[in-house]
C-alpha cells in the first residue's frame, strides 16, 4: 500500500496561461509536478471539435443495435465502446470511447498541431517529438455519465523510456458537477502502481486512493491539461443534464515504445509475460525534428 505523503499542490503551482506561454517555465512545472493546466490552450479548436465528437457519438448510438460485447463493455461497428447506463436512464448503455480520430476529424487533427503545444512537448521531451497514437475521445452522456476511475494510463500502456505527455482538453466549460478532470500532482514519481479491474476498467485501490487524494482541475472549454504516462487522474460522473466531451493527444519521444499494454488485469498479465523489445512498428508522425532510419532488427 502506498502510504508516500505527496506535498500540497494548488491549481495555481500547477497554472500557466496559453496567451502568455513561456514553454520553459510550463516544463519545469510539469518536470517537478507530472501535471499542467494551460487556460485557454485549444480555445480556438474546441467548438468545432466538440461538434464533430457529438457527431460521432450520435452515429455511435444509432449502431447499438449491432454491439458486440467485449471484455471492457459493448463496441459497435465504428469503434465506440460503451458501458452500462447509471439506472433510470432512457437507455441501458451509455458512451465511454468515442471512435473519432485524426483521420476522422480536420480540427481535432490541426489541434495536435497547435504551435504552444507542441513548444511545450519540445520543452519537455526534447528536440524530436512524435505523435502517440491517432488521438482519443471520451464523452460522458448526461445524468450520471460514467466516471473513470483514478488510474495511472500506463497501466494500459507502459513505455520503455519516459513515456508519453497527454493533454487533455475540454469542448464545454467543465467543473465538479459535470466531471471534471481531477490529477494527483507528483504521483507520476511514485512508479507504476498495482491496479484492479474496476467499472472503468483498470484503476487505483480505492480505500488507498481515494478521491480526497487528488486535485479538481475545473476550467473552460480550451483548456488544456497535460499529464504524465505515471501521473494518477480521473474524473467523476457527469450530474449535469448536457453531455461532457473531451479530447486527448499524446506526444513522446522518437525511441518510446509500448513494453506492455491491456485492458483488463488479465488481459494486462498476459501481455507482460511477453513484453515488447524494441520499437518495431509503433512509429507515429513526426510534430517536432527529425527521425533518422532505424531498424527494427
Ligand atoms: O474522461 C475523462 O475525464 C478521463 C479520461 C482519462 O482519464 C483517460 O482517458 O485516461
């Protein structure tokens, strides 16, 4: 059981202001704490992506009649996954992973792209920079709309070296009562944390995590908060009568890779009796620098 006292962080030890960005700065708090929020970083993306998340949820649930059950819940034919809806709602499943992504939509695709971010991923990761996967989604529907759990992402995807930064952003002024994103600064120096298998799928001990442990971060559309492969967040259900979207990049550095990834506790388990050896095909597109040739061998 983890019993490390983490030192008492505010939102303002942890804030910078995209208008005013100073990348240096934003890395070195990001390099002691694991975590960052930069007010108003994607402002000029968020509605337009939100419109396409919202399209793509609308088409998600058109399809459940053709669900499929799998071990994380039910997934339809594009790719969305769902779980069971909070009792009373009109449906018995509700949205968690929204299938949108960089070959899906322009403005989620030009917001990885955004210049201060991707001067802060440079800051923090060095001069060659790549993109970690194709982008992802998560959308809580209204009226109880699932919370996820706090976990560490590399219980799902640990990396070899310093492993991915992940901002997360949000389409609609988000806040505690329509689940915003809570973080636990300096945790992502804590290792890699046993998880179990929770409603969110994997996720911390909740009697030695609890959520008195972390940090709300409550702010407005655009907003953007970066966090560690190892920093623990989460977010709780979504009490407001209007869905809650959000969008997330990840960047890392050109030798990173995926060691060993899942899902669930088992399907984790059985991947990290054959951990990965070397970066084989997990190239993403080049956002800052250069990658010489390597080979896989
Ligand atoms: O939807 C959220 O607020 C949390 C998302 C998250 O924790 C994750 O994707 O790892």
């Amino acid at each position: 059981m983890s019993t490390t006292v983490l030192p008492e962080v505010t939102i303002e030890d942890i804030e910078v202001f995209a208008d005013d960005l100073d990348a240096e700065k934003g890395a070195e708090i990001f390099l002691e704490h694991g975590c960052l929020v930069v007010r108003g970083l994607f402002k000029e993306y968020a509605e337009a992506i939100g419109r396409d998340i919202m399209a793509t949820v609308e088409q998600s649930i058109s399809l459940l009649d053709q669900a499929k059950k799998v071990a994380e819940g039910w997934t339809t034919p594009n790719g969305a996954l769902f779980l069971p809806a909070p009792e009373g709602y009109h449906r018995d499943k509700q949205i968690m992973c929204v299938p949108i992504n960089y070959q899906s939509s322009a403005a989620f695709f030009q917001s990885g792209l955004n210049p201060n971010m991707l001067d802060l991923a440079e800051a923090i990761l060095g001069p060659n920079v790549e993109l970690y996967g194709s982008g992802q989604s998560l959308c809580k529907e209204p009226v109880g709309g699932h919370p996820k759990h706090l976990h560490q992402d590399s219980a799902y995807f640990e990396h070899k070296y310093f492993g991915p930064v992940a901002v997360l952003s949000y389409c609609i002024d988000t806040d505690l009562n329509n689940g915003c994103l809570h973080v636990v600064p300096g945790s992502f120096k804590l290792g890699q944390l046993e998880h179990t298998d929770t409603f969110s799928h994997l996720g911390l001990d909740p009697d030695e995590w609890p959520w008195e442990r972390s940090l709300p971060v409550e702010g407005k559309a655009g907003d953007g908060i970066l966090f560690h492969v190892r920093c623990i967040h989460g977010s709780k259900q979504n009490f407001s009568e209007k869905a809650r979207p959000i969008f997330i990049h990840r960047y890392r550095r050109i030798d990173d890779y995926v060691i060993v990834g899942g899902t669930t506790t088992e399907n984790r388990a059985k991947n990290a009796q054959n951990p990965q050896k070397n970066k084989g095909g997990q190239r993403g597109f080049m956002v800052r620098g250069f990658r010489p040739y390597e080979s896989d061998e």
